[in-house]
C-alpha cells in the first residue's frame, strides 16, 4: 500500500471517531444554556439551607422542630409538583415551563424580603418564610423538569443519558457551591442578601433564557399521569434504592466521624463529589452507547461495594475511599435508569416522564433517611451503611429486570410479530 492509499485508509478510519467527538462536543454545547438555568436554580435553592436555620431560631425565635418543617415544606413542594410541572413541559412547551420556574423563584426572594420586613411579628413572618419555601418547592420543579424535557428535545432520543447526566452535573456544581455561597452572603449582611440574590440570580437568567429557541410541545391533551407512571415506576424503584446510598453518606458520614473521634469529616462528601463528577466527565457518554440498564447494573454493584468499603472502614482514609466508590457507582445511576424511563414512556410526555421518575429521588432521600435514623439509633452508625448497601444492591434486580425486557423486545422486533 503507497503513503496516499495508507493515509487515506487512515483518515477514512479516523473519521467516525471525529464525528463522534464532535456531535458529543455539540451536544454539550447546546446543553450550556439548560445547565447554566439548573445551576441558578439550585444555587437559589441551596443558599438558603445552611442560614435558614439562624434565621428561623435565633432571629425569629422558633424551635429546632420549626426549622426542621421550614426546610421540609420545599421539599414536599417540589415532589407534589413534580407531576404538574411534567404536564405543563409537555402541553405548553418545555421553555413555557423554565420560564415558569425562574419566575417563582423571584417571588420566593420577594417573600424571604418581606418576611424580614415582619420579623417584629414572628408568627406572620414564618408564615411568609413558608409560603416562600412553597414556591422555591416548585420553582425547582419547574426548572429541572423543563431543562431536561428542553435538553431531550434538542439532544434527540441518541443522547438522552448524555442530556440528563450534564443537566444533572450542573445540579451537583450548584450542590457544592451553595452552602458557601449563602454563608458568605448571610455572614455580611444577614437574610436580607439571600432574599436579594434569590430574586436577583433568576431575573438574570429570564433574559438569557427568552432569547434561547423554543420547542413544540409534542402533546395535544393532556398526557395520562397513570400511563407515564405505568412506564417509569420500574426505573424509578431502581433510581430510589441507589438514591439510598448517597443520602447515607450526606446524613450520617459526618456523625460516624464524631462518634469516632476523626477530624475532617468533609474529605468524605469531598470524595463522594469529586467523584461523582469525574464519574460523569469520564463515562457520561457510556448509557447511549451501550445500554442504560447495562451500565446501572454495574454502577449499583461499584456503589454497593462502597458502602460496605464504609461500612467496614477502620480509617478515615477507608472511609473516604468507599465514598468515592460510592459517588462513581452513583454517578451513571440517574441517566441509566432515566434513559430506561424516557424509551418506556411515550414520546409525547417526555416533561412527565422525567418529573414522574425524579419523584422517585424525592420519596426516597424523604423516607429513608428517618428510616436509617431509626436503625443508627437502635444499632450502630455503622450499620447504616451495611443496610444502604443492602437496598442498594437490590436495584442490581432492577437493571437486570430491565435487560431482560429489552432483550425480548429487540428478539420480537426482529422477528416480527408473525414470526413470533
């Protein structure tokens, strides 16, 4: 073969390859705006979290179970919503429902400003604080379900586990800068700055987003809550067990370090991050490739095998090595079981079937947590982790559930329906 044939040859078989990368590269890309709106939205979120509780308690005077159910009631907000956010993605437009979502959020910061303004009146002043906890419960709703119905669109169906991977890596960048954020700003100039900024963040992001192209919702009536949920509920238990797993550490790592007399509890939420993200950054592309019940099966048996790494650990250096394995294991969950959600679901109701499928994430950090409370409390912190990676593991079932059922189909496709 002369030089010109070989390099030929070459570039002929290099080309896939560059197309590949660049269709990925364009996919990210588009993504850019739908993430920068999800990193706003759970910024306004989470700055509040860490100060909420000052606010609450000591400005206003409430008790620890006050703070507890101010901080609870967004939560609740958001999984009531979840569904309604869905349908309204699906009908009015993904955009409609963003646009939506960002204009709550201006009225949450609204309602933390005039809850400042009755801070001499602390009943009313609470009131208002929990009407605007209401309204962030669904400004979250609205946001992450529209972003990821708008991302779908534009990525199309051969990207799906990379448009909700990169959505979601933005909602965990968010996770790891509000807590500072809202120290910072509550620390000079108390509530009041978190109030401004929460109506401040979205007004900026409305004009970025109305300048971005819309998409035509796909659904004429009103897309059937039961049949979308029929579609996802599968998924759905496999993305609530893993979910599990993550919550354990985020609750409970930091008081197995306490109860051990370890310093530096954080290097353990450092490790589950750092790793969840490169997890993301390395693999995101692997669902679409080959299979998002594939690569949940292997995720769940990485992150089962963290928790026990924990649960076993006799070392803060083992512990953090089981909470990295634990955030690469999780990492590829919620695409690979989302993308099994998507393709169960009908195309039309791509809004609902996200909403409906994140609901699951919902129930299961608000159910399980006072759950494994409850056996901490009865047995060890240690074996918390030990239970985790037992429900964990059980979503392995899930994955393989879902193989299955793929397989068959993929058989009856090629055979036709005569044939089979």
């Amino acid at each position: 073969m002369n030089s010109q044939a070989y390099k030929r040859a070459e570039s002929e078989a290099i080309s896939p390859l560059r197309k590949e990368s660049a269709k990925s590269d364009s996919v990210i890309v588009t993504l850019l705006p739908m993430m920068l709106v999800v990193l706003v939205a759970y910024l306004i979120i989470g700055m509040a979290m860490p100060v909420l509780p000052l606010f609450v308690h000591q400005e206003l005077g409430f008790s620890t179970f006050v703070v507890g159910l101010v901080a609870g009631c967004e939560f609740a907000a958001a999984l009531v919503s979840r569904f309604w956010s869905g349908r309204y993605a699906d009908t009015k437009g993904a955009k409609h429902a963003v646009v939506v979502g960002l204009i709550l959020g201006v009225g949450t910061g609204l309602l933390y400003l005039l809850s400042i303004h009755f801070s001499g009146m602390p009943d009313v002043a609470l009131g208002v604080l929990i009407l605007g906890r209401i309204l962030l419960g669904g400004a979250e709703s609205f946001v992450i379900t529209g972003a990821l119905a708008w991302g779908l669109e534009f990525g199309g169906s051969k990207n799906t586990g990379k448009v909700i991977a990169w959505i979601g890596t933005a909602l965990w960048a968010a996770y790891a800068a509000r807590a500072p954020a809202g120290s910072v700003l509550y620390s000079r100039n108390g509530f009041m700055a978190i109030g401004l900024t929460t109506i401040l963040l979205p007004l900026v992001t409305l004009v970025l987003v109305m300048r971005l192209r819309e998409t035509v919702p796909k659904a004429t009536g009103k897309p059937s809550i039961t049949r979308v949920l029929g579609a996802v509920w599968v998924p759905g238990i496999g993305l609530a067990l893993t979910a599990i797993g993550y919550g354990t550490i985020t609750t409970f790592a930091a008081l197995l370090f306490a109860e051990r007399g370890w310093d530096s509890a954080w290097i353990a939420f450092t490790a589950l991050s750092c790793a969840f993200i490169l997890g993301r950054i390395m693999f995101g592309h692997l669902p679409d490739r080959i299979g998002g019940a594939r690569v949940s099966l292997v995720c769940v048996i990485v992150e089962t095998f963290g928790l026990g790494v924990i649960w076993l650990a006799s070392s803060p250096a083992w512990v953090s090595i089981g909470s990295a394995l634990t955030g690469i294991g999780y990492s590829l969950v919620y695409p690979g079981f989302g993308i099994e959600a998507v393709r169960l679901s009908p195309p039309e109701s791509r809004g609902l079937a996200m909403g409906a499928y994140t609901a699951f994430l919902d129930l299961s950090l608000g159910l399980a947590n006072p759950a494994l409370g409850l056996v901490a409390g009865k047995f060890s912190l240690s074996m918390v982790f030990l239970v985790s990676a037992l429900a964990v593991v059980c979503a392995a079932g899930v994955a393989v559930y879902l193989l299955g059922a793929c397989s068959f189909r993929h058989r009856q496709a090629r055979m036709g329906p005569k044939e089979f």
